[in-house]
C-alpha cells in the first residue's frame, strides 16, 4: 500500500470522533484477550480432570506452534504500523517491530481451535471473537490487516492438529 497511514485516518476517522466507540475498541481488545487467557487453562483443567488421556496434545500443539509463531516474528521484525507510518494509533502499544503475524489473534484462534474441538458451538463462537480481536488489533493501528490474517490463518491450521487426536 503507498499510504498505510491514509487508509488508517479514512478506516478510524469515525473511531475517533467518538468516545464510545473508542471505549468499545478498547474494551473489546482488552476483554477478548483475557478471556481467551482465562478460558485455556479451564479447558487444560477440564481435559485433564474428564480426559487425562488427551491432555498432552492440547498443551504441546499450542505450545509449538507459539514458539513458531514467536521465532517466525523474530526473524522477520517488521515494523508495526505506526513505526513504518506518520500514525496515531488508537491503541496504545510500545512495541517496536515483531508485528507479523500478530500473536494476539494467533492465540486467541489457536485456543479457539481447542475449544472447537471439544465443543463446536462454543468454538465458533470464540473463532468469532478471535475474528472481532483482528479487527481490533487493525483498527487499533498495531498491526497491519495481513499480520492479523496470517495470524488467525496459523491459528486455524495449527489447531487443525488436535482434530488427529
């Protein structure tokens, strides 16, 4: 894109002419992650109280595949958003670099794929919350729309190994 920081006034001008929706992003950004944060180890307690047997590949499969998703953000560091562009982002963030892909949606759609597995009405409904969660991290100016994608996209298809269990 020649003008990121074009496209990011014209997608939040009207984020930030309200103090609600503001709030809204906020709120959503923050909530989503700490009850993705809260619900996996639940569902770790859960397996392992009703089926000890299957616990191993819900801690080793997130667990490397976060390690991937970390080592690959390493090695790449790209820059987020308002690094690379003259932008005020919406959230505030310190980092510098290691923007793709986002390891927020990763983890949010990795431990949503968990859940999917076990309960596919309540997976859904956290894979929309992940989705909802990209669309934040966007808005928000931390990460660029193909980091929240390959994020999510890695979440999917990691999560796809705990269906060979």
């Amino acid at each position: 894109m020649r003008d990121y920081a074009a496209f990011y006034q014209r997608l939040t001008a009207s984020l930030r002419r309200s103090h609600n929706a503001l709030f809204l992003l906020q709120l959503f950004n923050g909530s989503i992650t700490r009850l993705m944060y809260l619900l996996y180890p639940l569902l770790l307690a859960y397996i392992f109280w009703y089926q000890e047997e299957r616990i191993l590949p819900y801690i080793l499969v997130p667990g490397l595949a976060f390690l991937v998703v970390t080592l690959i953000r390493k090695t790449l560091n790209q820059a987020r958003p308002y690094e690379a562009w003259e932008l005020e982002p919406l959230l505030k963030k310190e980092t510098l670099g290691q923007s793709m892909p986002s390891r927020h949606v990763f983890s949010a759609t990795m431990i949503s794929m968990c859940f999917l597995s076990f309960n596919i009405c309540l997976g859904a409904v956290l894979l929309i919350l992940s989705a909802i969660l990209a669309v934040c991290r966007v808005l928000g100016g931390v990460h660029y729309p193909k980091d929240v994608l390959v994020g999510m996209a890695f979440g999917i298809l990691a999560g796809c190994f705990l269906f060979l269990f």
